[in-house]
C-alpha cells in the first residue's frame, strides 16, 4: 500500500488527503509528500505508479479537519428549492412518532411508490404501538406482504411490544433513546427525532450521503468508513438550527428527484455554482 499524505489543499477544505495504493503484487510502499503538495501532483505520481505496478489507485480523502465554505449557500438553496419542489408525502402531514417510524423502516431499501399504499393499510390495522404489540407476529408479517426484506415487520413488532412494556407505548423523544431498540440505527433515530419532535438531529441515507458527498467533497471513495463518518460530520455542520424538519426532508428530496445516483439534473440544480463533484467532473 502506498500512503501519500500531504498537511493543505488548493482550497482549504482538507486539512490532510491521502492515497492508498495496492500494486498487483502485494508489496507496501509508503511515500509521505511534502507538506506543501497539491493533490494533483499527488496523484501525478501514484498514477505513474500505478502504471508501473499494475496496480489498483484508490484516491481517498482524509478529511479530519475541514470548513464548509459555502454551507450558508448550501442551506438557503437548498431551503429555496424545498419550497417549490417539495413532495407531498402521507408521512410528512404527521408529527405521530409511531407513524414516522413505520415509514422510515418501510422506506429502507423500497421505492416511495411501493410504501405509499402499504403505509395506508399498515396504519389502518395498526393504528397505533399497543395495537401492534397485541398483534401475532404472523399476522404481522403478512400485512408488510409485499415490501421485502421481511425482517423489518418483525423487528416494528418486537419495538411496540418493548415500547408498551417499559415505555407506557411511547416511543423515546430523542434520537439517544430510540437506538437502544434493536432495528433503529442512528439514521432512522435522527429522522424520527427530527421529523416527530423537530429536533436539531442530522440524517444520511443514501440520498443525503450522495448530496453531501458530491457538493462537500467530490473525490475519493463514498463507501468507506472514513467517509461514512465525516459525511455525518458534515450533516450535523450544514443543520440550521431550529429547521431540522424542513432541512432534513429537503435533504432527502433533493437526493431523490434532483441529484440522482444516474443522470442527475444539474442543470437545474441550484447548488452548480459550487458542487465540487460537477467541478472535477466538468
């Protein structure tokens, strides 16, 4: 493995980068660059590494202090955008914690389209966690026939019954308190803490891991664990205060309908002026 590491960037953001490099035979070579190198003449040289190893070139940022230099713009573009493409969604004309949570858990992994109509008749059996709780988990399952990922059901069933046992069937009012359920991860605890009780707690799905990562950072590898944790440094930073609902729910359809995975729409995106992901793909 090659490590390149180098103290600033062109542009401040990073306050050190990084590039791991794995030649085809496995040998490790580190390589630290002067504190003064720019990443393309970093990667001026793995590149020409690579071509003499065969080897693989992995670019990965290592963003462990950085500033946002346009998180005011970010917020009101994004905010501008919300009100006039917002979608109307049955979850979002509820604060009803229970509610919000069956949405989120049906919404892992499932189109909106497949959860709208599933939502309805969930909510209609089931109206509320003791109804739930009561229910038999076969019962259960095969009201949630039809979303997939069949152990979903089986772990909202297994909250409303913990819920009504130690809780009095309500659900905790902070996103601390809901991951102690087995089944809530700090994602679906931050959208049900912001969504229900309009707390000031961050979100990143898939869709809010893709906005981030293309207008904060725009190189290096998304799926990694160093990424991971500052995409979500990144989703606490960018947070209004006091707008955790609007913010939040623009976040994830700006992901959904504006900033695809395929054949995102930047043409109309508000955030072109300064998305780093559209500057080094341009």
């Amino acid at each position: 493995m090659l490590n390149i590491s180098s103290e600033n960037s062109p542009d401040g953001i990073y306050a050190n980068s990084s590039v791991h490099y794995t030649p085809a035979d496995h040998a490790i070579f580190r390589f630290i660059a002067p504190a003064n190198a720019l990443h393309n003449e970093l990667l001026q040289i793995v590149q020409f590494l690579d071509g003499v190893f065969k080897g693989t070139l992995y670019f990965m940022p290592r963003i462990t202090s950085f500033r946002l230099p346009n998180k005011i713009k970010f917020q009101r573009a994004l905010l501008g955008w919300f009100t006039i493409h917002q979608r109307d969604l049955p979850w979002r004309r509820t604060s009803n914690p229970y509610h919000i949570l069956v949405s989120e858990m049906m919404l892992q992994q499932t189109q909106v389209e497949r959860v709208t109509p599933k939502y309805a008749e969930w909510l209609e059996k089931y109206p509320t966690l003791d109804t739930l709780a009561d229910a038999e988990i076969e019962d259960v399952k095969a009201t949630w026939k039809g979303l997939g990922y069949n152990i979903r059901p089986v772990r909202l069933h297994s909250i409303a019954r913990e819920t009504v046992a130690l809780y009095d069937g309500q659900l905790p009012d902070n996103a601390e308190g809901l991951q102690q359920f087995k089944g809530i991860g700090r994602y679906t605890a931050g959208a049900v803490a912001s969504f229900a009780y309009r707390q000031d707690e961050p979100i990143l799905d898939t869709n809010v891991r893709r906005v981030l990562y293309r207008v904060f950072v725009g190189e290096g590898i998304l799926r990694s664990g160093e990424m991971e944790r500052r995409l979500w440094e990144i989703s606490a930073r960018v947070l209004p205060r006091g707008q955790a609902w609007e913010f939040n729910s623009a976040l994830m359809d700006f992901g959904a309908t504006c900033c695809m995975a395929r054949r995102p729409l930047c043409e109309a995106c508000p955030m072109v002026a300064f998305c780093r992901w559209l500057k080094n793909n341009q």
